[in-house]
C-alpha cells in the first residue's frame, strides 16, 4: 500500500508499508453519568476525539546495517522540525488519494532491527480526525433570471463554503436565495 506522508512517498526513505490500522471512525468522547444504586447510566451523547493512525513499515532497502542507520535518520528528520518537535505533516493513504489528513508523531518510535532490516509501527495522531479533499473551486455563470445553481458536497461532514457573487452586468443584483439541505443517506 502507498503512503504518502509530507509530500513524500514512504518508499523514498526506503520503507516498504507491510499494513495499515485506522479505525473506520476516530475514538469517541463518551458523556455518561452513573448514578450509585440506579442500573445504566444517563446517556448524553458523545464528541469526536483524535484519530490514531497505525502503519507497519520496514526498512527493506539497505545493504549494510550502516545504510540502514542512514535511512532511520533521514526518516527521523522527516519527522520533526527545525527544533526537533514533531511536526505536522499531510498523509495521504494510496486508496484514498484525493483525501489527506493532518498528522504528526504519536509516541515513540522504536526500531527492531535484524541486520539490514528494520521493522516499527509508526503511530501518528490526527487531532482534526476527519479527512480533508483538497480545495475545489466551481464557476457558474448565471443569465437568465430564475435560474439556479446547484453545489453539492460529496463527503460526509459539513464543509464550510465560501461564496462570492459578481455581477459582471449593468443591472443591480437582486432576488437571489442561498438554500441549505442536508440530506442523509
């Protein structure tokens, strides 16, 4: 499987994805309240929390355990800033391409090391825990009076909209509606 995290491709730090542990939705907040000699508990919802990402990688392509020592500090590097935090960086799944996280470290990275090999579980954390698409922009032209221009979002959490209305004519724009629907599926 590919991944891409910070604009590069874990192969280029040599590093072959062996699996992949996301959960189909990010860790919840549970807002319960139980009450001493009462069965169940109330019920008040819950929030969404972060999301952990798991990816099993190995660093396949060293001949020597010096080369291998080489690519765990380049991907070291990748990893943090220019003051040694993690930093954040875009992940993109390969069979997800249009679709990117926000991600950075989470926890500590050991490597097992079996003379060139070297196996870990890199653990990221998303604190924004929904995918994002990249920004897509439409451009309709309107006219004719009483015409209507539809935009429609495709994922599956609501996504800010910017909307900006030129009048390109000599007339006054006047009469127009924005409409809200959300539909479930």
């Amino acid at each position: 499987m590919d991944v891409t995290l910070g604009g590069s491709n874990l192969s280029t730090f040599g590093i072959t994805v062996t699996h992949v542990s996301h959960g189909i939705a990010p860790r919840t907040f549970e807002k319960t309240l139980h009450i001493a000699g009462r069965d169940g508990l109330y019920d008040f919802g819950a929030d969404i929390r972060e999301r952990i990402h798991e990816i099993g990688c190995a660093f396949t392509s060293a001949s020597t355990q010096t080369a291998l020592q080489t690519l765990v500090r380049a991907f070291a590097d990748h990893l943090v800033d220019v003051d040694g935090k993690p930093r954040d960086l875009d992940l993109v799944y390969g069979d997800e391409s249009g679709k990117t996280y926000t991600a950075r470290l989470y926890g500590e990275l050991p490597v097992r090391r079996m003379v060139e090999l070297g196996e870990f579980t890199l653990r990221l954390l998303s604190a924004d825990p929904f995918a994002h698409s990249s920004t897509n922009t439409t451009a309709d032209s309107i006219t004719a009076a009483e015409q209507a221009v539809t935009v429609t979002n495709s994922g599956t959490v609501s996504t800010p909209v910017k909307i900006t209305i030129t009048n390109n004519g000599a007339g006054n724009v006047t009469g127009f509606t924005l409409t809200r629907r959300q539909e479930h599926t």
